[in-house]
C-alpha cells in the first residue's frame, strides 16, 4: 500500500509485539496509514522499497538493531522522519541517533503526549508539502507554451522570440546541443504561426541513407532509378502549404543541399528522373547541434543554403544555463507519466530536487526526461526520492560525500562562475524590491521555494 498525502505512512519497527499494537492504534488514531515490522532486518526490506513518511524504531532488537535500521532509512531516504526508543537508552545511542537525523529519541515507557506531538508535526509537514507541491503543479501549467516548459529568463527569452517570428518567418535555424528540445521549438513555432491547421512533417536528416536523399524529399519518377516501380512524390509535394522540420541538417548530402537552396528560392521542386518542375508552398524550419558555420568553412556545407536557412537563427540554451526551469520541467514530466503509468506521484522529495538541481544533464532536457521516467516506473510511493535518481543521474557533486555530512568537491570552473553569476543577480534583485522575496522570485523566473532553496545555499540575508 502507498501513502496519500491525506493519510502519510508510518513505519514501526520492534520485537515486542505490544508495542508494535499499541503504536498501531496510535498511529492510526492520528490519522496515519500504519506499517509494523517485528524485527529489524524486516524493516531493512521494507524501506528499500517502500515511502515512509516518519518511523519509530526499537534501539535493541535480536537480529538487526536499531541503529543499523536507522542508517539504511538515512540512505534510502533521508527525508524519512525518524524517532528512536529503547528502554535502556545511552548518552553514546541518543549521540549516535541524532547525528543519522533522528528527530527525537523516547525511552520506554514512553510520554504518549510526546509522541502524539510529534507525529502531529510530521503529519502537519506532510499536509504543507502537499499542498506546496500542488501549487508548484499549478505554476508548471501556467508555465508552458506549446508543448515546452519553463520560467527562467532564458526560456521566457525563447518564448518572446518564438511569438515574434512565428507570424512572419518562412525560413529560420535553429541550434542548440543534442537533447534541448529543437523540435519542439520548431513545433511552436507551427503553432503559434499561420499554417497550423496545414501539415507538419519533421524529417530527421540523419536518418535517411545518403542514396534516397534526394527522393525522399522531392520525389521521384516511376524508373528514375532501381527499384522505382512506381512514381512517388516527395516530403515537399506532400507538405504543400504547410511545414517541413529538417532536423540534423548539418548531415545533408551536398547534392541535396544544391536542390534544397533552389526549392527555398524559387518555390520549385524537381522530382529524380523528372524534366518539369511542381510549385509548392511550404514552410521550412531546419535545426543542428554543429556548429554550421564551421562546416561552411571546412566545406561541408553550402555557405549559400546557411545564409538561405539562417534569415531566422534561434539558439536554444543548454539545461546547465537554465537550471531554475529544472523544477517545471520535473512537475511536467511526472504529471505525463503519473497519467500514463496510471500511477498517484505527486512530487519529488526535497532531497531528490536537490539532488536534480545539482546534476550535470550532459544530455540536457531529454536526458532529465528519461531519468524522471525511469524513476516513476521505480517508485512505489507518492514522492520520488534520491533513491529511485541513485542509478541514472551523472552528479556534478558526489551524493555520497553530502549524505555522511562531508563536503562535495569543488565544481569546474565554469559552475563556480555561473554559481557566482547567480548569487549576484540574486542580491541584485532584493535590492531592487526592497527584500521582497515574492516579488523577487518572480522577477528571477523562480517559484518562492526555489528562491528561498538559493538563499540558503548562497548564504544570501534579504
């Protein structure tokens, strides 16, 4: 059973069966959806593959006591809540306990009044985080424009640069690394654009063998080459009034290069083996993750068809610039693959969103994509945790120094300076409004969570 945001899970870990049903009533009676172990290594399997929302564990127990309980939940999941009881305790235990987090330690017979209190708090953070989550869900929505997400300035950029071409450009480029989302770039700009309601038909040049480029993309004649029974005509005849996305451009062949300039200038298409030409009206938005410009030097590519494509040059930022849309972009992925898997996720734990914002994404949005994918399909519980990111996340920082409380080692240079970078602008804009952390996060293109997350880290005082 998974827990709800209206009934969190509580996890109870002793040998002695009393307590373990005395607890249980407790728990239930304040409103939780209680779980029972009578030993401690039950337990160690239980929160490897459960969400715990806050556990109570016996300090001695014949097969795995609870201190060994305790760090394996710390591992597992460190946002886990954590009270230990023994009725024996020790100054050395209660130490112990506390440096691996636990947030209070009871000793038998135990104040019912102090538990009762404390799990009120954990429930109380529980319904917060709930409700935090479900308005950040609600920014994600109001975050999107056709089909992309984002509130970083950067992104908010793009978006205002998309809207202003998008009514007027028959040609434009756009550039950017493997993994930022050309496409759908590309697809806003169809949308948002005049010939919505005609064809969009994206064409991934890097697909298409070299010897078929010319006829998949203008045609061909019935015995124009072996193996044409039939005449066909090509991707451009087919769009005809609307939008042909040619991704991978750089890998175009240089004889359909020579083709491609003269359909962008005159409007002509000829089909391989055909004498006459047909008219077509069609919409071109080519993109590439190389950098055309060298490939024109080097002669690769026609310096007249990259002048022809780039009336328009739209360059999509890499994730590592625009970390603070990293947040929508979660919300969003987990909201289309909770619908899909058929699955109630509603979030991820604070200590897997940190872990997120601390990673490299040398694949960028598609490789976040994957990873919140995989870890939807892994997780049992309303909330990913860092435990479900373990396995497919490459850090920019060691996880493991951070869990044991040493310190991660020092980012490249160039995350030191964009670090740098962002703490001054974050100074920079509570000045401007006076300390006003709301309207400071909104000017920054950040939700108030993700703000007040900077001003920690930073060390930054309003």
């Amino acid at each position: 059973m998974r827990s709800t945001l209206q009934h969190p899970k509580l996890l109870v870990v002793d040998d002695d069966p009393q307590i373990l049903e005395l607890i249980e009533r407790f728990g239930e009676n304040a409103g939780f959806e209680v779980e029972s172990c009578p030993g401690g290594r039950e337990a160690l399997d239980r929160v490897a593959h459960q969400r715990i929302d806050v556990a109570v564990i016996d300090l001695r127990m014949p097969d795995v006591g609870g201190i060994e309980v305790l760090r394996a939940i710390r591992q597992a999941d460190p946002d886990c809540q954590t009270i230990l009881m023994s009725g024996g305790a020790t100054i050395d235990s209660a130490v112990e306990a506390v440096k691996l987090g636990a947030v209070d330690y009871l000793t038998k017979p135990f104040d019912f009044n102090r538990l009762k209190a404390l799990l009120a708090d954990v429930k109380k953070e529980a319904a917060n985080r709930g409700r935090l989550l479900a308005a950040e869900q609600e920014i994600v929505r109001n975050a999107e424009f056709c089909g992309m997400v984002g509130r970083s300035p950067v992104t908010q950029e793009l978006f205002a640069l998309i809207r202003r071409l998008a009514p007027h450009v028959r040609t434009a480029l756009i550039t950017g690394e493997t993994g930022v989302g050309k496409e759908l770039v590309a697809r806003a700009l169809y949308q948002s654009g005049p010939r919505r309601q005609k064809r969009f038909l994206a064409i991934n040049c890097s697909a298409i063998a070299e010897s078929l480029f010319e006829s998949e993309l203008f045609g061909h004649t019935k015995g124009a080459f072996t193996g044409a029974n039939d005449a066909k005509a090509g991707v451009f005849e087919f769009a005809d009034g609307g939008t042909i996305f040619l991704d991978e451009i750089g890998e175009l062949p240089q004889p359909a290069q020579a083709k491609l300039l003269r359909v962008l200038e005159s409007g002509e298409v000829q089909r391989v083996g055909a004498v006459e030409s047909r008219h077509v009206d069609v919409r071109v938005i080519a993109a590439t993750n190389r950098d055309l410009r060298t490939e024109v030097d080097a002669g690769r590519f026609r310096a007249d068809l990259f002048y022809r494509l780039n009336v328009a040059e739209i360059a999509v930022a890499p994730l590592r610039e625009r970390r603070e849309d990293i947040p929508y972009l979660t919300g969003a992925f987990i909201r289309e693959m909770s619908s899909r898997l058929g699955k109630r996720i509603v979030g991820m734990s604070p200590f897997a969103e940190r872990r997120l914002a601390e990673a490299r994404w040398d694949g960028n949005v598609r490789e976040l994509r994957n990873v919140i994918e995989r870890a939807c399909i892994m997780t049992d519980g309303e909330f990913i945790t860092e435990r479900e990111l373990a396995s497919s996340v490459t850090w920019a920082a060691s996880p493991s120094s951070s869990l044991q409380g040493r310190h991660d080692p020092p980012p490249p240079d160039g995350e030191q300076s964009l670090s740098r970078l962002e703490r001054e602008r974050i100074r920079e804009v509570l000045e401007q409004t006076g300390g006003n952390k709301m309207t400071a996060a909104r000017i920054l293109g950040l939700s108030r969570r993700a703000l007040y997350r900077r001003l920690e880290r930073y060390q930054i005082e309003p």
